[in-house]
C-alpha cells in the first residue's frame, strides 16, 4: 500500500518494517529482505554506530530504498510491524508508541537465543542459524522472487558479517544455501569485501594496545577467561571490532574486553567454546547477543564495578558448581512477628547469631530480618519491649536452593542484606545463606567476589579530577596543604559529609569540614600556623575551627574533627564521643549520602571512600539511615531527612519512612529539647522550598507533634505559598537588611492563632524572652497595620497615609501582610512602599531648621514629619519648596519663641 500524508505531517504507514537499535549489517540486511517479503511496506531504519555502516547506509541505501525515520511515521497508522533480527523490548525503543496498540500484528523474524523481555509475536520465524539475513533469504526463495545486484549484496552483506565470513561455529549449512542463491542473483564479493575490510585509526590502535596491555587471564572455575579494559574520553562505535582483532591476535578462546566511554562501560564479548555462553552473561548485564558474540552497554558504572559484575556472573554461570542449596544452613533458626526485641536478641545471643529472620505469625514465611546490633542498641534504649516489628528491616531479598551464587551476591553485595531465607515452591523458608557462609565459602579465592564484598573493603574511586575542576583553585591548595600536614603527621586526613554529597550531585558547597584519624585539634593547631589563622575549640567534641583570612582578606573557616565514634546515653540525648577509624565516623552519620570521604594526603588525594552504598543512593535518589536506630538516636534526623528529600528531590526510601513513624510513634520529637527543634525548623524554613517540607512533615503528623499551632491547614498553605514567593521577590531587590525568612513563614504558621497559643509555641521553642517579646509585637503589628490599609484604601489612599501605617514594620511583616491578604490592590500598595516609599527622607534637616531660626525641640521632628508626609504626597518636591514649608510651619508654632507641640500630636 503506497505511504500517504497525515494531517500531522507524518506519513500513513500500514505496515512497517524495522530492526533494532545500533544497528549492524545483518540488521539492514534483514530490513531489506523482509521489504521484499512485505510489497509496499514502510522500511524504518533505527540508527547505527558503525561508522562504515552509517556510511554506507547514507551513501547508498537512503537512496535505494527510501528508509524513514521514527518521527515521519504516523503511529496510529500502523497494522502489521515487522521486527527482525531481535525480539527483545528493550533494543526497540524507537517502535514502542506503535508495540502499546494491542490491535497491531507484530511479526518476528530473529536468530538470537530467547530471553525473558522478548516480545510475543502474532507470528514468529527464529532460526538457530548464523544469520536472520539468511533465515528472510529462505523466505525470499521459496516465493520465487528475484532479486536485484544491490539487494543480493546487501542480504549478503548481512550474512558474511554475522558468520564472520563463514567462520563462527555459529555457522550452519543454511547460511551457506542462502549465500550461494544470493551469489546467483548477483551478490558483489568485491563490494562485501570492501565493506567488512575495516582499516584502524591512530585512535583505534591505540585503545587495542590498551587493550593488549591490560589484558589478563582468569582462572573461571577451570576455564582460561580473558578480560581486557580502556578508557576513552569520547563514544567508539567500532569497538567490536577491537574485540574482533584482539581475539585473532592472542589466539583467545574467551575474551571480555570493557571500554569507558563518556557515561557509560561497553562490554564487547566473544566465545569460541561452548562453556562459555557470552550471550547469558551480557544478558545479565542489560544487554544481549548469542553465545558465541554478545555486547552490553552499562550507564552510571564505574569500569571496577562493572568488572566486579562481570566476576560475579563468570563464576556463577561458567562450569558452575555451587548453587544456593549447597550453602545453606538448616534448619532455619528465626523467631515471630509478635516477639519483643528484647526476646529476639536474647535469641540471637543464645545461638551466636548476627541476623536472623521473623516470621509471620504460625507460619515460616519471612516477614523481614533484624541484626544483633540493632536489637541489642533498642534494648540500650529501653525499647526490649517493643515488638520486633517496629525495627525490623522489611526490605527482604529471598533465593531459592537452585538458585546461583551471582543470585547470593547480587542481594548481599548489592543490597547489603546480611542473611539470606532460602525458600522452597510454597515461599517457606528451609534454610538461610549468611554473608559469613559465603566469605568463608570462597575465602581461598577471593576473585570468586568483587572486592567490595570482602570484610573491610572500601568501595573507592578517585575524583581528583572533579575537585579540581569543581573547586576554587584557593580551596583545592587548602585540601592539599591539610594532605601534606597529615603527612607530615602521620594520620589520615579526609574531607567529610555535606561538602562531598554536594560535590558528586555538582553543586554548589563550600563549608571545609575535615576529620583527621588521629588527633583533630593538634592537627587544627598546625593548620592554623600554615594559614596566619587562629583555633577555636572543642575539647568534649574532640573539634576545632580554624579561622584564617583567604586570599581577598575575607574571612574563611575549616571545620575540624577528630574521627569519632558518637554513642547516646539516651534517645533524643546529645551525644558522647569517643576515637575511632574514618569508617566508624562515617557511620555516625544521618544518612548514606551524607557517608562520604575524600583521602587528602598526598598519596591518595582525591581517592573517594564509600562503605555503605552511598553512591548508588544518590543515583538512585535515596534517603536512607545507616542504622534502625538513627531516629530513635536522635530524632533530629526526621526533620534532616525531609529537608534533603525535598532539597535535592531524592525520595525517603520505604524502610526508612517506617522508622520514622516509629520514633514519631515513641514520642521522641516531644522529648527534642526546644533549641534543637528550633534550629531544624530554622533550617526548613531557609529552603527554597519550605511548603514542600512543611507538607511532607504533615504527612507524618510531624508539625502537631512539635506544637498544634504549627498543624497545616489550606488556608496556612496558601499564605506560606504567597510567603515563598513575595521572600524570593524580596531577595532580588538585594535589599538591606535582608528578610529573615524563618521569621516570615513563623507569621505564616501561626495564622489564626491565638495569642496565648503562639506564646506557649514560642515557650516551646526555647525562644529567648526578647526575641519572643519581639515576634508576638510583630505579629499584632502586622494585624494591626493589615486592617489599617483596609480603611486606608476606602477612605483615604494617600502615599503619606500608606508610609505612616508601613513604616515601623519590619521588612518581615511587611511581607506577611503582602502574603496573607487577598487583595490585590493591598498587594501592590505594599510593594510600592518597599520599592518606593521606605527609604524616602526630607531634603532639608534640622540644621535647616536652626538656620531658619529655629530652636531645636520636639516640633522639629513634627516639622520634618509633615514636610516628609507633604513630599510623599507630592506636595513639595525639592529643596527650596520644603524649606519654604517649613518656615511657614516654624511660624504656624510660635516661630522662635516657646515652642510646643500642637494639641493633636
């Protein structure tokens, strides 16, 4: 059926023909073959990286058969798509707008292995041959048709590519029939070889010496596996053909070869035995192929971690000999969802156990686990008595006997799960694999795991290049001076928390804080000799600051910590420090994306040190505590959590939103003292987005639980809207003083109510008295003034009038009366007074007044207020005419005799 136009400029297409992405010659092979098979049909070619192929593709075959793009297709044209040489979801990105209309026939045509995303096709042709480009020549055959020189060449073309010229053990006997009729029908040998002849760039020759260089064989349970790694700083479309030479070069039998580029790893893998199904592997890693040939392209990975999979899944799935069941303990030692805490680690002790499973009730299905130290630190707490359900992680990864150890690893490396349910059919749990069964199983060959499994490895990678680039060249010499101090000392220095999470998230951050493995404060001392600067410090926090002037002569600060275990003498309490590693530092921290360290010393500058995932938490954006405790510890840590979340828009994972209503559960925010409530709530309110932190605490009852005044309602949400966005505005004018704006949106949350209420709240939050005299005089100030415009704007609308309301506000109040009225006029009238009125002055003083004859009194001032008043209004508007004003006023009061006010005043 011949294309027409849409109304959309795109073009009907009944039925389309396509391949999948990052095509290869067997892939535009196919297209064209299966357009012989469909008369009139659309043919859609879906890109490449190949850059002999996308050259040829322009060149010839744009011309020869019309190919389309995705965006030219009308999508709700299409009847029949025709997908070859894949089945697979996810390599057809560029069709899935056509694949969700369920009345669209989807015919497949493929000679790659089944994996578990394959489409189902209302009809299927898939072959186990060397290439779909010969299963659609069969096809083409038994029709009768004939082909063109150019057709027959490029079905060949398909062919010679994916046989490697009729090479790979991949290559059956109907390749060769479907060859040999193309070579009657005119196929070109002098074109294919032209075409697969590919010479390398400087470029390319040097990323196969890198290649040559680094590769390394592995002993994979027997079998001789090599792997070879690159980097390069932009994309290599031809890197398959690296893997290609290396693989003749070396006469290799299995070679995995992993190139960075840009944000991404591409694992290119080859197999010439059938022990090793490449095909699986890639699969595993997200992408696919056969098992003798297979690719894979992993984004936001690093080349180790990547390579840490790729163990994981060699010694799962190559000559295999362990399976879960072989490592599982039995019988299964778990206690009851309806089990204290207390109870459940009075078990984990009696069997010296570090985790074990709850069950739901009377069953032996898993409901979540909890670790010895959790238990034994609640019960520290006074918390023996509350169920185990309160604290128990929910978050559970089970397997299943038959399962493979990459199964095992996945969960206890990836998602630091440190016990494992083996489960049978019916979800029961018949055994538990720990993560000390699978150290002590592969103890004599650690290359079993990545690295990052093994006890008291750090999961490091160095970012010297990106402090560097990030930062200030000033703040980049501090680091290295603090590196070569910690040299000289002999300890490890590091820079810690806030400062790193924002450096990986690339934003803005400058606040120094450093932690020094040895003592903090001898060690601030030093730096503070090096920098002309002077130590403040804090000997029951074993913390200094070092105070110094930089190179503009402003003031600067590093903040300076000992490496410090914190512990609490009781929940909400401050805590108690003791000396410990960077690693124990680390885990007194809130959250995992606050868990961070950068090395300084010389040796190491700028290696990155993660023990516990934080780098796949801010990828994923995750908030997520480091302990089941953490709130219980310092409740705190609720309100941080809810600030990061919406600061950085991350999410506060399920596990730890449970333990939040937990602690909420426990009283434990009433208990907070009122500075440290205080202080948090100052912290929300200095976002850019206060209402979305107030709306998420009221979602966890979290502003009733602080005070009942501070409970949201929609009339308090539209005011603290408006607040939001007249602070914003305010800031732009760069105005002095600048609003405060804790003080704006406290107004905004005490609408409504009552004085005594408000007073008790600010009871609450240890307020000192003058500060809370302050805020409740503003609050009946600004109440007052906003019914005073009311009037104002009826009966009067004078700019003098407008100024005597406004003027002894405070820039706070002036903002709360722009945010809570709903009059626009209002509105605006006060923003006039900020932007015009405020700053307003008479031209004359009184010194004028004097040299008018005046005698200085208290009527100067009734003088001047008039002469402003009369300026405002427009009345007189230079010098001369104020001064004129005033000795008119002068007279009108007795001109230089006694003088009093006027009875008005």
């Amino acid at each position: 059926m011949p294309e027409t136009s849409s109304s959309q400029g795109t073009i009907a297409a009944p039925v389309v023909v396509t391949a999948h992405a990052n095509a290869d010659f067997d892939a535009l092979a196919s297209i064209v073959a299966a357009g012989k098979l469909y008369p009139g049909a659309t043919l859609l070619f879906p890109g490449s990286q190949e850059r002999t192929l996308r050259h040829f593709f322009i060149k010839s075959a744009t011309y020869l058969f019309n190919f389309k793009q995705a965006k030219e297709i009308d999508v709700n044209s299409v009847k029949t798509l025709v997908i070859v040489d894949t089945r697979q979801y996810s390599r057809v990105p560029h069709v899935h707008a056509i694949l969700e209309r369920p009345e669209v026939q989807v015919h497949l045509y493929d000679h790659h292995p089944e994996t578990e995303e394959d489409i189902k096709g209302t009809y299927c042709q898939v072959q186990n041959w060397g290439a779909t480009a010969s299963i659609l020549t069969h096809e083409i055959m038994r029709t009768g048709a004939s082909l063109t020189t150019d057709e027959a060449t490029i079905l060949g073309l398909g062919i010679f590519e994916d046989t490697g010229s009729f090479t790979f053990a991949s290559t059956t006997e109907h390749d060769f029939v479907a060859a040999g009729w193309l070579k009657k029908q005119g196929m070109d040998l002098n074109t294919i070889s032209e075409l697969l002849t590919r010479d390398l760039t400087s470029e390319q020759i040097g990323i196969l010496n890198e290649l040559l260089e680094s590769a390394h064989t592995h002993d994979i349970n027997g079998i001789p596996v090599v792997i070879a790694e690159a980097s390069m700083d932009a994309y290599m479309g031809d890197f398959a053909l690296l893997a290609h030479k290396l693989m003749d070069m070396e006469n290799i039998q299995v070679l995995f070869t992993l190139g960075r580029m840009e944000d991404r790893v591409q694992v290119v893998a080859r197999s010439r035995i059938s022990d090793v199904n490449v095909g699986e592997i890639c699969t595993e890693l997200g992408g696919g192929g056969h098992s003798y040939a297979a690719s894979a392209s992993v984004k936001f990975k690093t080349l180790s971690q990547v390579k840490d999979e790729l163990f994981s899944l060699l010694y799962s799935a190559v000559n295999k000999q362990l399976s879960v069941g072989a490592l599982m303990s039995s019988p299964v030692i778990s206690e009851d969802e309806t089990a204290s805490i207390a109870k459940v680690a009075e078990t984990m002790q009696r069997f010296g156990l570090k985790a074990i499973p709850i069950m739901h009730p009377g069953t032996a299905v898993c409901s979540g686990y909890i670790e010895y130290q959790t238990a034994t630190r609640a019960t520290a707490h006074g918390l023996g008595e509350v169920p185990v359900t309160d604290y128990m992680n929910r978050e559970l990864s089970t397997a299943t006997p038959d399962d493979s150890l990459h199964t095992l690893m996945e969960t206890i490396v990836g998602q630091r799960q440190r016990i494992v349910p083996v489960t049978d059919v019916n979800g029961n749990a018949i055994g538990v694999v720990t993560r000390t069964d699978l150290i002590n199983t592969i103890i004599e060959e650690p290359a079993r795991i990545p690295e990052t499994l093994q006890p008291e490895k750090k999961r490091e990678r160095n970012i010297q290049t990106i402090v560097r680039e990030k930062l200030p060249r000033q703040h980049v010499a501090w680091l290295e001076l603090a590196g070569r101090l910690g040299d000289a000392m002999g300890v490890s220095v590091y820079i810690v928390g806030g400062f790193v999470r924002d450096l990986m998230l690339g934003r803005p951050n400058l606040d120094l804080d450093i932690v020094v493995e040895g003592e903090g404060i001898a060690f601030a001392k030093r730096l503070a000799e090096e920098l002309n600067g002077r130590v403040r410090e804090h000997q029951k926090f074993k913390t200094a600051v070092v105070i110094f002037e930089d190179e503009s002569g402003k003031e600067s600060r590093i903040d300076v910590a000992t490496a410090r275990l914190e512990y609490y003498e009781y929940p909400a309490a401050l805590p108690t420090v003791e000396l410990s590693s960077i690693k124990m530092d680390l885990f007194r921290r809130d959250f995992t994306i606050n868990a961070l360290a950068v090395q300084l010393n010389s040796e190491g500058f700028g290696r990155l040190v993660d023990f516990f995932g934080s780098q796949q938490d801010i990828k994923d954006k995750r908030i997520r505590v480091l302990h089941s405790l953490s709130f219980v510890e310092d409740p705190t840590r609720i309100l941080r959590a809810i600030r990061f979340e919406k600061r950085y828009n991350f999410v506060i994972g399920p596990q730890t939103s449970r333990l939040i209503k937990n602690a909420l559960g426990l009283g434990l925010i009433e208990k907070l003292s009122g500075s440290r409530l205080f202080h948090e709530l100052q912290l929300i309110m200095n976002e850019a987005s206060p209402l979305a932190c107030f709306k998420r605490m009221e979602e966890f009852d979290l502003l009733r639980a602080a005070h009942p005044v501070l409970a949201l309602s929609y009339g308090k949400e539209q005011i603290i809207e408006d607040l939001e966005k007249v602070l914003g505005w305010h800031r732009l004018l760069y105005q002095d003083p600048p609003a405060e704006a804790w003080i704006a949106l406290l107004l905004g949350l005490c609408h409504n109510a009552k004085y005594a209420e408000v007073s008790d709240l600010l009871g609450r939050l240890y307020l000192p008295r003058k500060q809370a005299k302050d805020f409740l005089m503003l609050r009946e100030n600004s109440r007052e003034a906003a019914a005073l415009l009311s009037t104002w704007l009826r009966k009067d609308r004078s700019m003098s009038g407008l100024y005597n309301i406004l003027h002894s506000l405070p820039v706070e109040g002036l903002l709360y009366i722009m945010a809570r009225t709903k009059i626009e006029e209002i509105r605006k009238f006060v923003s006039h007074y900020l932007t015009k009125l405020r700053d307003i002055e008479p031209d004359i003083t009184g010194e004028d007044l004097q040299v008018l004859g005046g005698t200085p009194s208290p009527c100067f001032g009734v003088v001047l207020n008039e002469i402003l008043a009369a300026k405002l209004d427009g009345i007189v508007t230079n010098r001369k005419d104020q001064l004129e004003m005033a000795y008119e006023l002068l007279g009108k009061y007795n001109f230089g005799k006694d003088w009093h006010l006027p009875s008005s005043t």
